[in-house]
C-alpha cells in the first residue's frame, strides 16, 4: 500500500466532556493516527477510550477542535460520507436480529454504498469465508455463539470495503474460549496492513498486533509508543502502574 | 340554539355518566382484586373458572353485554343494569390487571412471607398489595378510561345519558356536528384528565425504580 | 326459542356474521396501516410533526369511538359526502384505533436497541434509512403481540356499528329479539364473538411465532 504512513485521522485541539463536564474523555486533545497501522488505545475503565473511537464515527459528538479524516473534516454534513469510510465492530455485536447473517453483512453495502446485490453477496460471501462462517450465511445471528456473532460482525465491517475499521473493545462480551477466534481474525487483519483503531484489554493482543499503543489518561495520550517499548520501558508512572497491574501479573 | 344552550342541554345527561363511573371503578377493583388474588393463588378448578370468564368477556362486545342483562334479567333500574353490565366486563380486565402485577412480584418474598410464619391472605395484604397499587396504576387508567368512554352506549339499557340527550337535541336543532362535538370535547377533558394521572404516576414510578437502580448501581 | 323462528333467523344471523367479519378485517387492516404511518412519520423526529401526531393520538386515544362514528355518519352528509354506512365505521375505527397502534408502535421503537440502530449509522445510512429498515421492521415485530390484542379490540369495536343502522352481529341479534322478544339471540351473538375471538387469536399465535425476533 503506497499510501501507507499518511494521516489518516487527525484531531486537532478536541475536548469532549461528559456528565456536566465532570469526566474528561479528550482535553484539548491532538493526535494523528496514521494509515495501514494497527494503533491500540488503552487506558483505565472510564477513562473515555471508547468514546474516544465513537467520535470518529460521529456516533458521539465533540464540544470542541475538530477531527479530519482523510482531508475531510468532521461534520453534520460529512458525517455519512466518512460513515462509508470508516467501518465499527461494537463491544456486544450489534448484528440485525431480524436479518439472516448474509443480510447483516451485505446490508450497509447495497443500503449505504448503493452497490449491486449481486456484487455485494459475492464479496460477502468471500468475507464470511475468510472468518470462517461462509457456511452459516443462512443462520439467524440469535443462532450463532457470541464469536460467531463477532466474526460476523467483523465481516459486515469489512464489506464495507473501508478504509479504516474501529474496533470498541471487541472481545469483552465474550466468553473465555471465545475471545482466541475474533482475536485471530484481528491478527490477520492487522498483517495485510489495514488501518484499524482497536479499544482492548487484550495486552498480549496488543503486544503481537499492534504498531503502536497508546495511554489515555485525564483526555490525553500520555504514552504513544511501539509495543516493545509500551511493554518494557513506558515513561510514564502510571503506565507501569498499568501494565504492572495487567499485564505482568 | 346558541352554543352554550346547546353545552346546557346536553351536559343534563352528564350526572348519569358522573355517577356511573366511580360506581364502577370500585366495583371493578373489588371484582379484579378478589379474582386476580384467587387466580395468582393458581387452585385448579378456580383458576380455570377464572380463566374462562376473562377469555370470555376478552371476546364479547360491550354493547353485547349490555343488551343481554338488559334483555334477559329484571334488575330494578336501568342505571344497575349498566353498573351489572360495566362491572362484568371491565372487572375481568382489572383481574388480569391485578395479576399480572402479582406475577411482576419477585417469587422470593412469598417464601420470605412463608417463612415468617404468615398465611398466604396476610402475605397478600400486607406484601404484595402495597407494593403492586402504584405499579398497576396507570394500567389501572387506561382501563378507567375505556370504563368512561363505554358510558356512552349506556343509553341502549334506556339510561337517559349524553347520547341519549344528543340524538333528542338533534332532532330539534338538525346539528350533528356540532352537538356531537361537544361530546367529543367533554369525553375528552374527562379522559385527558385521567390519560394525565396515569402518565405522572407512570413517571413517579419509573423514577422510584430508577433510583433504586441507581442505588444498586452504587453500592 | 323454536325450531322455525331459529331458521327464520339464521339467514339474518350469517349476513350479521359476514358483515362483523368483514368490516373487522377492514378495520383491522386499515387501523395497522395508518398507525404504521403515524408511528413511521413520528420516528422520523421533525419536531412540529411530531407536535401534530402527540396531539392527534391523545385526541383520538381519548374520545370515545361511538361519538367519532356518529360523528361522521351524520356529519359527512351535511357537507354533503355520501358515504355509504360501512365506510364512516371504518374510518371511526381507523382514526380511533390508529391512535393506538401508533402509540404501541412508539413504545416499540422506543425499546429498539440502541446498539443495533447505532450498527446502522455507522454504515452511513441517513435518518429515514435507519428508520425504514432497521427501527421500524424491528419495532413491528415486537410489537405483534400488542397489535393483535388491539385487534380482537377492533373486533369489538364493530359492534358499535349496529347504532349507525348496519345489520352486523349485533344488529342481527337484536333484530330478532325486537320480534320475538326472547333474549336467546343476543346470548348466540355474544357466543359467536367469543368464537370469533378463539379463532383470531389462534391465527394471532401462528403470526407471533413467525415473526418474532430472537435476540
């Protein structure tokens, strides 16, 4: 991919408070993200790192700054097109309960990117089988197990054929022995150099996948760094705290 | 005729409407409590006579009943003819009222009531009433309101009610419209009012049990 | 009741019938359809229109629905609309019962989850889009259960239409009392309902198993 190490989002100076202004997701925040990198945010439950990724799909808004994808600034009217660009996988799946698994996956193209039906069943179909479901295209999603919920989920995203996928903490609804499966997936996803932003507790995850990590804590990154050094030489205090905690139990 | 001698003539028929209705909602909350309480208690053959009644009125009409008391049993006046035949039908609505908001009981606090050493109608009375009355209210409403606007086919057991009063002024006045309007209007204020009671209760209670969400949440 | 009075009947009794079960498909029909329109319209969250349609249910909501239909059955011939007496019925119904099903379908669309409508705009699709195919057949379903409730109602409902000079159910019952003076005929009528209502309800429980939603 020759575009590989271009911007592909940019905040610039955002904040984004909740509860009356009590809890602080982004204070006066700027960050690029850049393209064809897996960038990995953690952080503390409540620190607003699924909010974070929200507002790059403009499923929340921002108070203040603005954030650009791909030259295009976020906005009322932008929103659907960088909507069609930028594909989500949610924590507890979200698949349409009244639509086969084939129907949630081609869905958002024919609807959103108005292409054919034929067109759109064909590379939703080449999606399911590269998460292994290619045979349940027929189920109902109340059929599948929770991974298989998430693979489907993660197929529908990429039949978006986007440019970027957010991923809001993918795993944590799952059960134990369902986490490996949509991890995998992620892995594979993350070697052909796609653009993802993943919000996870998956440390080891984050360790073998990632190209970079970041730290959010009180509405900024205070660490930003390849894994390596996010693991063993982190900066910041109350990283080590973190990982310490978490990781190196 | 001028408006409000219009209002004025009909609204002489509203004392039969005013009359009737509380006399129904408590005579269909005595019905809907005591069935609803022997329905809940889940005794075979009670149960299935319950059952049946319920299922029963779910199908008949209104008018229907009305017309078969009134045909076919003597009861003194036409206006407890009405009452009979309101209360059978509404009672069985209230029944399923009230046991549905004993079924919405967690199964818990018999067991804890058992365990206390207390009869099943003291449980009944002194657990599970209270704690349904503000829940079933605004199911309650919504019944009272049908109990309102069912009022007006009273007049075919011969009550001398607002309809009854509007088809006599439409004959003199050749006024549909307006006559029936203003029935309109005043079945409206009334149900509106009701319609009203039911949505603040349904607030005050929806907040008590965010709140205790709220509280659970905290702790 | 005789043997020779019943026969004398029974032509009256299956017109009655054939009315009530037509007229009660009608309104069923249009009652859904235009509670559907109201609810679709009021999803869309355009502040004055939903204004109008809050008002127009609680109206309709709380008016009886025997004051609508005498309303328009000797309304419309002064503005000099003829319509036939089977069609201001069911125009009461659909107005009155409309008003219900909007009100059922609101609190459906209200229960829709957040997530799956959030799934929806993520893929870029506009308001009305997410409102058509994800908010409204989601909503419809769930609220089966309650439309069909609302529909042995509507059955009810066209009793009311013996008053406004039709010979459904209910007019025919009372016809042969008004001849015989023998209340026999309102207990078969009020059978008949009860029987009409068994077999709805048994294709009402075929229609929720179809279409429910597992989650």
């Amino acid at each position: 991919m020759s575009e590989d190490g271009k911007v592909l989002v940019e905040f610039k100076n955002v904040d984004k408070r909740f509860g009356g202004g009590k809890i602080i997701v982004m204070d006066d925040f700027s960050f690029s993200f850049t393209k064809g990198e897996t960038h990995i945010i953690c952080g503390r439950s409540g620190a607003g790192k699924s909010t974070l990724i929200r507002c790059i799909n403009a499923l929340e808004t921002i108070d203040k700054g603005s954030i650009i994808i791909e030259g295009q600034e976020l906005g009322h009217k932008t929103m659907h097109d960088i909507r069609k660009k930028v594909a989500m996988v949610f924590q507890d799946f979200n698949l349409f309960p009244h639509m086969s698994v084939l129907e949630n996956v081609t869905f958002g193209p024919i609807r959103s990117l108005k292409k054919k039906k034929e067109e759109a069943i064909e590379s939703g179909l080449m999606y399911l089988d590269r998460v292994g479901l290619r045979d349940r295209a027929d189920a109902k999603p109340a059929q599948l197990s929770g991974g298989q919920k998430q693979r489907v989920a993660i197929a529908r995203a990429l039949n978006m054929h986007p440019d970027l996928i957010l991923f809001d903490e993918p795993t944590s609804a799952l059960d134990p022995e369902m986490v490996g499966e949509v991890l995998n997936i992620m892995k594979m996803l993350s070697e052909e150099g796609r653009s993802m932003i993943v919000v996870t507790h998956e440390m080891s995850f984050a360790k073998e996948a990632a190209d970079k990590i970041s730290f959010l804590e009180n509405g900024k990154f205070i660490e930003t760094a390849d894994p390596d050094t996010f693991f063993d030489h982190p900066k910041h205090e109350s990283v080590k705290k973190f990982i310490d905690q978490v990781y190196n139990k | 005729m001028h408006l409000h001698e219009m209002v004025v003539y009909i609204t002489r028929g509203i004392g039969i409407t005013f009359k009737l209705v509380p006399c129904v909602i408590v005579s269909t909350l005595i019905v809907g409590m005591i069935l609803g309480i022997l329905r809940f208690k889940n005794i075979k053959v009670i149960s299935q006579i319950i059952d049946l009644y319920v299922t029963a009125i779910r199908g008949i009409p209104p008018l229907v009943i009305l017309m078969a008391l009134y045909f076919t049993v003597k009861l003194g006046s036409s206006f407890m003819t009405a009452f009979v035949a309101l209360t059978i039908y509404h009672g069985a609505y209230v029944t399923e009222i009230v046991r549905g908001g004993l079924e919405a009981v967690p199964k818990g606090q018999m067991d804890a009531g058992k365990s206390l050493g207390l009869g099943y109608m003291r449980i009944m009375a002194s657990v599970y009433i209270p704690q349904i009355m503000l829940q079933i209210i605004p199911t309650l409403c919504g019944q009272y309101i049908l109990v309102v606007k069912d009022t007006t086919l009273v007049s075919v057991v011969g009550l001398q009610d607002i309809m009854w009063n509007a088809k006599e002024l439409i004959a003199v006045t050749y006024d549909p419209i307006r006559v029936y309007f203003i029935i309109g209007v005043l079945y409206f204020v009334v149900c509106f009012i009701i319609d009203l009671i039911a949505s603040r209760v349904e607030k005050s209670v929806s907040g008590r049990y965010q709140a205790q969400l709220a509280e659970k949440g905290a702790q | 009741m005789t043997s020779l009075q019943f026969s004398s009947w029974l032509p009256i009794l299956l017109h009655g019938l054939r009315v009530t079960v037509l007229a009660s498909l009608a309104g069923i029909v249009t009652s859904i359809i235009w509670g559907c329109i109201l609810a679709s319209l009021r999803a869309l969250e355009i502040k004055p229109l939903s204004m109008i349609i809050r008002a127009y249910t609680s109206i309709f909501r709380n008016t009886p629905l025997l004051v609508v239909m005498f309303f328009l059955f000797y309304g419309f011939p002064m503005i000099n609309l003829d319509l036939p007496a089977i069609a201001c019925g069911i125009i009461a119904i659909t107005l009155n019962e409309g008003a219900f099903v909007a009100e059922i379908i609101r609190g459906a669309i209200q229960n829709v989850k957040k997530g799956e409508i959030e799934a929806a705009r993520s893929m870029g699709l506009s308001r009305a889009q997410v409102v058509h195919h994800i908010i409204f057949p989601l909503a419809i379903r769930d609220s089966v259960p309650m439309i069909l409730g609302q529909s042995s109602i509507i059955i009810k409902d066209t009793s009311l239409f013996s008053m406004i000079m039709i010979i459904d159910l209910t007019a025919a019952g009372r016809q042969f009392y008004a001849k015989y003076f023998n209340p026999t005929s309102i207990w078969i009528v009020g059978l008949v309902y009860i029987a009409l209502f068994l077999i709805f309800s048994l294709i009402g429980r075929l229609i929720e198993r179809k279409v429910r939603v597992n989650r």
